[in-house]
C-alpha cells in the first residue's frame, strides 16, 4: 500500500490532537475506505499501530 497523502494527512491531524494509536489507525482507515471505496473494516486490517 502506497503512504496516500489523504491517509497520511488525517493520521497525522489525529496525532497532533493527542489521539491514542488506535483513534490515529481509524482515522487513516476512515480516509482510506472513502477514496479507494472499501469497507472501514477493510481498510483497517490494511493498516497497524505499531505497538
């Protein structure tokens, strides 16, 4: 999976603002679903936290 700008942008809004990992994966996971045009779900199991 390319680092989509849109993806990119909305993880890093939510880590600026404190977010825990989790809130920081589904808002990557919310922007993704929209543009490629998948399920939240789908586009969450594409993508991890890291811890």
């Amino acid at each position: 999976m390319s680092p989509e700008a849109y993806t990119l942008h909305d993880a890093l809004d939510a880590y600026t603002n404190d977010q825990s990992p989790e809130a920081i994966r589904s808002a990557a996971a919310r922007a993704y679903a929209k543009y490629q045009k998948c399920s939240e779900k789908a586009a969450r199991n594409l993508l991890v936290t890291g811890l």
